[in-house]
C-alpha cells in the first residue's frame, strides 16, 4: 500500500496584527489626550471606542485566531472588549440604564486589566522589543489609572497618567505601521527589535 498523501494548505491571508495594534493604538491616544487635559470626554473618544478600539481590534483577534496565534487572538480580542466594556460603563449610566460605578470599583476593573496585561508583557518577552514597550507602558497605566481611581487622585496625576498613555498608544501605532511598511517595502524600514530564541 502507498502512503497516503498529505495535503498542506498554505496561508495567504495578510497580517491582521497592524488592524489590532492600530485600533488600540489610536483609540487610547485619543482617549489620552483626553486624560491629559486637552479636551473633556467627547462622542468621538466613545465612537472610537466602539468602532476602531472594540469592534476592529475583535475582527483582527478572530483573524488572529484563524492563523492559529494564540497570543494576538487573545490581546485583541480582549481589548476589543476592554474598549466595548469601558464605554459601557460611561455610556449607560448616562441613559440611566445602569447606577455609575464608584472610583473603588473602577480601580479594581482597571487593576484587573493591569494584572492580565502584566502577564501578557511575559509573552511579549519571546516575541520583539517593541510589542515590549506596548504591553510595558499600557501595564504601567492600567496600574496607575486603578492607583489615580482607588487614592481619589487629582488632576495633576490624571494628566501624567495621561502623557504616559499617549506614550503607549504611540508605541502601538509604530509598531503596526512598522509591520505595514516593512511587509510592504520587503526589509526593515521601521525597526521592531526581534528577539533571538
């Protein structure tokens, strides 16, 4: 009998990490510009939210998923619902849905997210420098956001806390344009900083 033939499919589906990285990236800039004093909470931080933030980054997940990466189904889809979740708890107290969540609740909400993010920067220690800075600053803000609620932190800590939140967003958004061009161009136009297993 002759061994029976096995088929390999190759995957020609493009990266979906950029769509991820970008939807978070973007939306927590905005969100920290906000957080930095430059404007109040607005509709299009809460659009953001939903659309790029939520929804892209959950599209990207399942994609993820689909290629069989653990790690970035897991981050995206998260914090797809991460960002879904947060303008939930904003938006329906407003419409009187829900009562508010006091700022003790929110800090364990965002230590929580801080706790799973703290583990998820572990991953990033096998994967590139820069995903490192992404999960490294956004642990820091998780923590520090649950610190600012939990201690009835003023303004002054808000603001820092939001300086530092734009320096993971911007991180985010490198590191998925960085994989845009350097797919797109065949070298490295952008540096990610691999890490050697």
């Amino acid at each position: 009998m002759s061994e029976p033939t096995v088929i390999q499919i190759k995957d020609t589906t493009a990266n979906p990490a950029p769509l991820g990285l970008l939807g978070f990236g973007m939306t927590t800039v905005l969100l920290n510009l906000h957080n930095a004093g430059f404007y109040e909470l607005n509709g299009m931080i809460l659009a953001m939210g939903i659309c790029y933030g939520g929804l892209a980054q959950v599209i990207a997940g399942i994609m993820e998923w689909k290629k069989s990466n653990t790690f970035a189904a897991t981050a995206f889809i998260s914090y797809g619902f991460f960002w879904l979740s947060l303008v939930t708890l904003i938006v329906l107290p407003k419409l009187n849905l829900i009562a508010p969540t006091n700022e003790t609740a929110m800090a364990a909400y965002l230590a929580m997210w801080g706790l799973f993010t703290g583990v998820m920067f572990l991953g990033t220690l096998r994967l590139n420098r820069a995903l490192q800075v992404v999960f490294g600053t956004l642990t820091i803000l998780f923590f520090l956001l649950a610190y600012g609620d939990y201690a009835g932190a003023g303004a002054d800590f808000k603001h820092f806390t939001g300086y530092e939140g734009l320096l993971c967003g911007f991180s985010a958004i490198y590191t998925g344009l960085a994989q845009v061009l350097n797919e797109l161009y065949g070298k490295v136009v952008l540096p990610l900083g691999v890490v050697k297993k």
